[in-house]
C-alpha cells in the first residue's frame, strides 16, 4: 500500500495591491521619457563619473565665447571675433565628440539589455519612444550649441555694439545651430541604434560625422588647388558639418567657409536645404523602422 503525500499547497498573501491612483496616460509617459533622456545627456541622475564628459564638453565649447566677450568688452572692438554662425563650425570636434558619447548612452543601454518591450508595454508606442528619443538628443546638442551664442550675445550688448545687428546676428544663428541639432541628434541616433556595442555605436558616429567632414574638406582642397572651384560647392552635400555651412551661407547670411571663400547660391542653396530635411525625415523613418523590429 502507498501512502498519499500529505498536502503542502499555501497561498500567501505579499501584500500586492491594484493600483487605483490617476492613469496620467500616454502623453505623460512620453514627456517623463523625454526629460529622463535629456538629463541622462549631461549625465544628470546617474553616477558621477557619467557627468564628467558631457559638462566638460559643455565647459571647453562656453569657454571660446567668454574670452571672446571679454576681449570685446576690454577693447571696445567694433565687432565680436566670430560670427555667430561660424561659431559652431569651429567647434565641431567638440560636438562630434558629444554626439558620439552621448547617443549610445541615449539608446544602445535599452538595446542590449532588451528593455525597449518593456517601454513599449506601457501606455507609448514606437512612434513615442522614438520621438522622446529624437527630441531629447537634439535638445541637448541645442542646449550645447546655443548657451555659447547667447553668452556671445549678452557680451555683445555689454561692449555696446549694436543692438538691432547684433538680435539679427544671433537669431541666424540659433536658426543654424537648431538646423545643425536636428541633422546631428538624427544622425547619431541612427548609427548608435543599429548596435547595441556602445563602442561600435561611438566609433560609427564618429565615422559618419568627423570622418566624412574631414574627406569633404580635403576634396575641397584639392579641387581648389588644382583650380577646379566648380564642384566645391557640390561636395560639401556628402557632409553633415558641411550641409550646415551650405545652408548658413546661402540664406543665414554667414561668410564662404568653404576653400577659395566658394559661395553657395540661392540654387545650390535649395538644394542644401532638402538634403538636410530629406535627412533630418530619413533619421526619423530609420529609427521608427529599427524599433518596429527591436519591440517585438
């Protein structure tokens, strides 16, 4: 005869309760996500050591415009050193750099940890993750790019220059570098979402925007040795840095930064100006086409 097992089945209640507070809905889940990608940008709520490189980066680009104004404000010069439309061109390394540290961080954690579902078992979409996602990285390029141009312009008015030139210099300015914040933030987040490498996602911004500057550039400068000036304005399409100098020269007033001081025409101009939106669209329909794969 066998003897039956006595029974050891419990239920234990853990103490689990529904939550029946306020549904704050998709819109709220979307912002929270958004503010949560913007400060992890400057490293703001997370570890020390995540902060260092973005302030400084912050730091080295708020740098050049204090001793600019401060040479202009000592001197009393006509004019400030840089235009605020150059400025960002001269600092590009900088902002490659950024773009490179700070996109993977923004997308390539939720990659290879595969928690892009669980976002997207709440209350958002791709369509909302992708959107905060966009939206925070060129926020914080913005942020990056625009403090430095409004110090140039607070110290413009306290040397006194003119102030309806100078409101008309710096809104052309943040007219480029929100243009400059759209193309890099899409950009960079495409390169740093086709990987969930940190490593391979920083190596590839870097690729696709200081890489192609630099053989745009050196093209331009054999093009312009060797006296054939014709297609240098043409070949400044294949770069990103360039696309923005092209757009900023044909209507934002900006000087020729191309070699030989190459102008771009109001034609040539138009053709800037859809490249850049055709990419700013493109970055977009990319990165929703990754995450309908990924939210699976």
């Amino acid at each position: 005869m066998s003897s039956q097992a006595p029974e050891t089945t419990q239920i234990h209640n853990i103490g689990y309760r529904s939550y029946d507070g306020p549904r704050l809905g998709r819109g709220y889940a979307r912002r929270a996500l958004f503010s949560q990608s913007l400060r992890g940008a400057y490293g703001l709520g997370r570890s020390a050591k995540s902060k260092v490189l973005p302030m400084l980066l912050f730091g080295v680009m708020c740098v050049p415009a204090l001793i600019i104004v401060a040479v202009a404000v000592v001197t009393k010069a006509p004019k400030l050193a840089i235009e605020y439309t150059q400025y960002a061109l001269y600092l590009q390394v900088v902002i490659g750099i950024y773009v490179a540290s700070q996109a993977p961080q923004s997308v390539s954690r939720d990659l290879r940890f595969r928690t892009v579902p669980l976002y997207f078992s709440r209350p958002i979409d791709r369509a909302d993750y992708v959107l905060a996602k966009y939206g925070a990285m060129a926020s914080a390029l913005f942020i990056l790019t625009a403090v430095p141009l409004v110090i140039l312009y607070i110290g413009s008015l306290l040397a006194k220059l003119d102030f309806g030139d100078q409101t008309a210099l710096f809104g052309q300015g943040l007219v480029s570098v929100a243009l400059l914040s759209l193309l890099f933030g899409g950009i960079g987040l495409v390169m740093a979402a086709l990987t969930p490498r940190r490593g391979f996602g920083v190596a590839a911004v870097i690729a696709v925007l200081t890489i192609s500057y630099g053989a745009v550039t050196t093209l331009q400068g054999i093009a312009y040795a060797t006296d054939n000036l014709d297609p240098i304005a043409w070949m400044g399409l294949f770069s990103p840095l360039t696309l923005i100098s092209g757009v900023q020269t044909a209507f934002l007033g900006a000087p020729p930064a191309f070699p030989g001081e190459v102008s771009v025409g109001a034609g040539a101009g138009a053709v800037y100006v859809v490249a850049v939106l055709a990419l700013i669209v493109g970055s977009y329909a990319v990165l929703m086409r990754r995450y309908r794969k990924v939210g699976l």
